[in-house]
C-alpha cells in the first residue's frame, strides 16, 4: 500500500488523521466460543469485495482529505483469501484512499492459513504487521476451543512469518476450559521462547448461544482465585520478560505497541468497512449490521450499507469515553486533562474514592506539589492547591495497577458520575 501512497504528493499538514478498519467476515470453521462476525462461507469472497469497493468509494466521497496513519485487517479471518483476493484488496484500498508513508499497517491471520505466497505478497503490498491467534499452546485447549491448528503448526507458521515480519503479535487467551494455572504457564513459557513484538492476552468471555456457552456445564474453568492468579503472574512474567503492559490486554516490546489499537483507546477517528465494522469520525459512533448479504445488496443498489447503531455523542457520552477509555491505558488519565476537556473535576467528586483505590493497591496516583505545611510556605502558597480536602498533594493523574484491572469494570463504574 505505502509504495502507490508515497507516490501521491500527499500534503500532509492539511490532512486529517484516522485509522482505517476493514472487516473480512470469512472463517474457514467457527470457533467454539467465538462471537465475533463471520461465514463458514468463503465462497462469497469475491462478491463481498465488489461490495467493499463500492463501499471505500462511497465514504471516500463522504469523508475526503482523510489521510490513513494506520490500517488494521480484520475478521474473520483475513488471511484466508487467496494470493489474488488480497491483491484485490490492496488494490481497492489503494484506489480510494491515502496512507501516510510509514503507517502501520496489520493483518490478523489464522496460523493454518498462512503460506510464503501470501506472506510474501502481504510484505510486498505494505503490510508492516502479522497478529497471529494462536489462543494457547496446549493442544486439548485448542481443540476445546474448535481452532483449527494445533500447536505445532502455530510453531511451523510464526517460524515462516518470521522470515518476512518483524513486527508479529501473539494473541493469547485465558480462563479456557480446562485450563490450569499450570498450563497456562507452560503457554507463556513457549510464546516468551519465541520472543514476538507483541503480545494481546484475552479473558475468555462465554458469549451467549455460542457453542461453548451452550456446553459450559461440561467442562471446569479456572475459578476466580486462578483467573486472578493467571492473568497477575502473567503481567508479572512479561515486565521481567522486557514487554510493557500498555493496556489491559496489550503487551509490547520497547516500540511495537500497536498504532491502530492505541487510536481506539485514544479516541481517535476511524472509519470501519464491510459488516459489523465500527466507526468514529465527526463525533459520531455507527456501526454496520452484521450481515453480509443485506451489506452486499445495499452496496450493489450504491447505497451505504444499514446501520445497526448510529450515536451522535452527547456531552454525558463523551465524558464516559473520556474517563472509559484512558483507564484501559497503563498510562491512564490525566485529570487536568480531563477536566479542561469535559469540566469533570473528578479528584474533587471522587477523593475519597481515589485515594481508597490507591490504599488497596488498584491505582497509582500520580501526584503534583506538596501542599504548604512549613510556616515559610504558609506566607506562600502553593500555585497548585489540591482539589479536594482528604488529598494534602494535588492528584495529577490515576492509572490502574493490574490488580485494578482485573475489577475495571466495577472501578469505572464507580467512578462515572
Ligand atoms: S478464527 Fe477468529 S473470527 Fe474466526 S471463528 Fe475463530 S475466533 Fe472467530
């Protein structure tokens, strides 16, 4: 992609930022508890991109001068489309948008569906990044899971990819049936051999009416005390292992943490194509429905797909977002920032709340300058007063621990006005 981009004179002072998302809905076979998008149907592949296409020309009509910082390919899985469907994707990305020299540019891909031809071609047409689900190491957990590889297969693909990318995430996940503290452990032990840029660790979610939930009362998972042992071992294991904790679920080494995913947490804009995918560009949030034949006939009529959900962000939204979103983030928020942006004074609403989180090892509170207490500094007085009585030092920005990321969702609750 980069190469035609460059070619483009882009003049980037005066271009707008975003991310860029397309969804590829194809899997070869369900897996057991995925919920995610996507056919046992790769036979509509190439009509889905005649959609696409038309699609990427109707937004970019819609939104022009947006220039691309990052790309993300995902699914389903992308990486079944054969050598010449990705060309044909490159080409109509390539076609109807810019990307800024450099960008990052992923592609998720399955371990089972990968081969030099493709590998080779995706490096030729720009992508810059491979995320490889790999999920767990333990063979009985993958066929638990219905993934469609074993590990030794995973091992044989990250080996080929290797030799073309440099730049590879691993995804992992945890609280799978079966599973014990110790094979998980013996999971990490064989991805930290193999040293990849990137990490994402995922807890598993038993979504409902997929087949797993639907089998749950079969299988034992990992109680509370070992998901909880799981994942701080975990977070634990890859600090000593030279990976940032960047985000709850995201780990990376010194200068591999994932652009696009950054942009999500960030609130910045992207656009999102193909069924399912989601937007946020000029203060609104969409969605396109999850279904692909209802995706291809609108386009083929030269209509935007269907919305399944179409929010304008009211000022309650975007303050959520702004105190949502940060805390996912290891460097958190930064509560001048967020009060300039919002008028939230969040340590003067919540002091008490903060500091108990802080006291209980679920926050790091970062501090400004000490309150005067000596009688030299009583005559004067601090420029940055706390903002609340209970704090003697003002609180400049809180970030959750990960003990406080496993309970975020009950953290952020409580703090959300
Ligand atoms: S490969 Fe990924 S998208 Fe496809 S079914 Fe499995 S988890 Fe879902």
């Amino acid at each position: 992609m980069t190469e035609r981009h460059d070619n483009k004179k882009i003049n980037e002072q005066n271009r707008r930022l975003a991310g860029l998302y397309v969804h590829i809905p194809f899997c070869e076979k369900k897996c057991a508890y995925c919920d995610f998008y996507s056919l046992e149907a790769p036979q509509w592949t190439d009509a889905y991109l005649t959609a696409l296409e038309t699609e990427a020309f109707l937004t970019a009509q819609r939104h022009p001068g947006l220039l691309f910082d990052s790309v993300y390919i995902g699914g389903g899985t992308p990486s079944l489309l054969t050598p010449a469907q990705l060309d044909r994707l490159f080409d109509i990305l390539t076609r109807h948008f810019s990307c800024l020299p450099g960008s990052e540019v992923t592609l998720e891909a399955n371990p089972a569906t990968l081969d030099c031809e493709k590998l080779s071609l995706l490096r030729e047409r720009g992508v810059n990044r491979l995320s490889l689900g790999l999920q767990s190491a333990s063979d009985r957990e993958l066929k638990l899971l219905s993934r469609l590889h074993d590990y030794r297969s995973f091992l044989q693909t990250y080996r080929l990819a290797s030799a073309y990318f440099q730049n590879i995430s691993v995804d992992l996940m945890f609280g799978l049936p079966c599973q014990t503290r110790e094979s998980f452990s013996e999971t990490l032990s064989e991805v930290l051999a193999l040293a990849p840029a990137h990490l994402s660790l995922y807890a598993l979610k038993l979504e409902e009416g997929t087949p797993l939930s639907k089998k749950r009362g079969l299988f034992s998972f990992p109680d509370e005390d070992a998901f909880a042992d799981i994942y701080l071992s975990a977070c634990e294991r890859l600090e000593d292992a030279g990976y940032k904790q960047y985000e709850i679920s995201n780990f990376a080494r010194q200068g591999f943490c994932s652009r696009h995913n950054l942009r999500y947490w960030k609130r910045e804009e992207y656009l999102g194509f193909g069924p399912s995918a989601h937007s946020f560009i000029d203060g609104c949030r969409y969605a396109n429905k999850r279904d692909l034949f209802g995706y291809c006939r609108s386009l083929s009529e030269g209509r935007f797909p269907e919305r399944s959900e179409m929010t304008r962000l009211s000022p309650g939204d975007i303050l959520e977002e702004e105190i949502f979103l940060p805390l996912r983030l290891a460097e958190g928020l930064d509560l001048s920032h967020l009060e300039e942006k919002t008028g939230y004074a969040m340590e003067k609403a919540s002091c008490a709340k903060l500091l108990f989180y802080e006291k209980e090892g679920y926050m790091r509170l970062e501090r400004g300058r000490t309150m005067p207490s000596d009688a030299h500094a009583r005559t004067a007085p601090a420029s940055l007063p706390p903002r609340c009585p209970e704090a003697r030092e003002r609180i400049e920005r809180i970030a959750l621990t990960p003990k406080g990321f496993l309970v975020s969702n009950a953290i952020l609750a409580d703090l959300l006005p």
